[in-house]
C-alpha cells in the first residue's frame, strides 16, 4: 500500500458513503479487461478498509501478522536449508584435502603400509619392527613400484558422486572423487548428477588439447 | 534459455569414440553397481591431485534407475541416444565439434 493508496482511504473515509455497495451495478466487473478488474478490485479494497471496523481491523492485522511470520518462518527454513548444503560441501571438500595432504605426507615419509610392526602383546606392540625390515623413511624390502598402466587407469577409473549443489541460474554443479583429483560438471536443473563418472576425459593426467 | 533448459546437442561422434564408448560401457556394466542406462556428455572442470587444472568433455552414464528421471532429456546423436549434461555458457566448445576418441588423448573434441 503506497501514499496514494493512503490518501485515497483518507478520501473515500471523508467523502463516500458507508453504503456505497448499494449504488453499484449487480454485476460491476462485467465487460471490463483483466487490468481494469484488478483495478477496480483494489479500489474497492481501498473503499472497505476506509469503513473498516475497529474489530476488522484488528482482525485483518492479526491474520498479516500470521502471513508474515509464515513467510519469513519459510525463508529461515529455505536459508538454513542452503547454509546445511553448503556445510555438507564444505566438509567433503575439506575432507578431500585432509586426504590428499595425508597422501602427501606418506609419500613424503616413504610410508610401506605392508611393513611389519611389532605384535601387540609385545611392550613396544605397534612400534615399526627392526628385523632387517627398517624403520619408516628407509626402503629395505619396499619393491619400486611398477609404472602405472597411465592410461587405463585415466581412462577407467570410476568416480563417485561426492557432492552436489544447485547453484542459482547456474544450474546443478557435480562433484565427482577420482584417484588423481576431483572432477566438477555442470548441468541443467530438471536433470540430475550421474552417480558415478568414468574419468573417460583424462589421459595419462595431462591437459588435453581440445580443438577449442 | 535459463538453468532448466536442455540444450540441443550442437556435435557429433566419430565412429572411433562410438567403439570406445561401448567399452566403456562394458566396463561400467562388470564394475558399476547398477547398469549403465543411457550415455551422457557434458563439459567438466578437472583438478589434479597436483594442483593442475585442466577441462575437457565428460563421457559417462546415467544408471538404470535413473532412466525415468532423465528420459525427457534424451536425444540421438549419431545414432546413439544421449543425455547432454550441460549449460548454455558451455555450448560453445561443442559448436560443431566431433567427439573423437584416440588411445593417446582419450575422448576429446575435434573439428570435423
């Protein structure tokens, strides 16, 4: 409701009659186009509220105080809906990097997972066994390990759905977990993620020259 | 055209990539829990464990299950029916491309 509008009310308060629905026509929006029904809507909206009784004024600000809380209790629960979306991206993407950064620090430290320790009954149970086998950073017994097959590995890894957000006017954003990094794709809202992708783009982990 | 548009596929399929993608699907049919349903192709954002990013066209499938969900947005592409998975803002690296397949570069796009 604008100034207008007020003044109007203000108007038909001062100047109409309380009656005013006697004078009209049995059927007033007969003949009119969609606009000038609205229009006259409105107006006579404005007219009734210049009459309004006291207790249909309180009823009527009772029932807009119950629509606004309805529609902000809504969008609290649309916002905390996106936030828990976002929180759950998040943490898989932190995840994501607390692996790699672990797998960083393996390599780093020459970590054999098949080295044996000692058994837990023992007093020093766990700690890295010394028979010749060495200690974590030396390489006795670790066999080089062969050159991956690059290219079925690129080709046929399988990755898995990790997250997936819908983005607004940007439709689904995909992200997808493979052995050598992460994948996102985009598409269209009324379609879905694939559940798994074939990291068929990606040979031997290099850029791929596109004729783009 | 906004967010729940979908695109017309605006490229074809080299008979090469067509025998690669019916490996594929083999291959996901012996490791993928649920069978593949039918072929989808989109543009994706790669990032390497390394640091390095890199993009190029996705070639993968939609399961089974997931058939009734995605059936309108089926269309035939050289004779194999597909999903284009993907938004306006990518159509132009698909503009008249053909999805090639070599043992060395894998899938990737190339002009006709």
């Amino acid at each position: 409701m604008n100034t207008n509008d007020l003044v109007k009310i203000e108007q038909y308060r001062r100047f109409l009659r309380p009656d005013w629905r006697r004078w009209l026509p049995p059927d007033p929006e007969r003949g009119l186009t969609r606009e000038q029904r609205e229009a006259l809507r409105h107006d006579f909206m404005l007219r009734d509220r210049a009459f309004e009784t006291p207790l249909a004024r309180r009823l009527r600000k009772e029932q807009e105080a119950r629509e606004r809380e309805e529609q902000e209790h809504l969008e609290a629960e649309h916002q905390a809906e996106i936030e828990r979306e976002a929180l759950k991206l998040k943490a898989e993407l932190a995840s994501l990097r607390f692996e790699l950064v672990m797998a960083e620090f393996r390599r780093k430290a020459s970590f054999n997972q098949n080295q044996p320790r000692v058994p837990a009954s023992s007093p020093d149970g766990g700690q890295w066994s010394s028979d010749g086998v060495g200690r974590p950073g030396e390489a006795a017994d670790v066999e080089p390990s062969p050159e991956p097959d690059r290219t079925r590995v690129a080709q046929y890894s399988i990755g898995t759905l990790i997250g997936q957000s819908r983005v607004q006017g940007r439709g689904w954003v995909c992200f997808y977990k493979f052995s050598f990094g992460t994948v996102m794709v985009q598409g269209p809202t009324n379609l879905q993620c694939q559940t798994w992708v074939p990291a068929a783009g990606v040979s031997h982990g290099k850029l791929i020259a596109n004729d783009n | 055209m906004n967010d729940t548009d979908i695109l017309r596929a605006n490229f074809t399929i080299s008979d090469a990539a067509k025998r690669e993608i019916e490996n594929l699907r083999r291959f996901w049919n012996e490791n993928v829990p649920e069978p593949a349903g039918v072929l989808t192709v989109s543009w994706g954002f790669y990032h390497f464990n390394s640091g390095e990013k890199a993009e190029n066209v996705v070639i993968s499938f939609y399961s089974e299950s997931q058939l009734p969900m995605v059936a309108h947005g089926i269309q035939r592409v050289s004779g194999i029916d597909l999903v284009f998975f993907t938004l306006p803002e990518y159509l132009p690296k698909f503009e008249g491309k053909v999805i090639d397949h070599t043992p060395d570069r894998s899938f990737f796009l190339r002009k006709p």
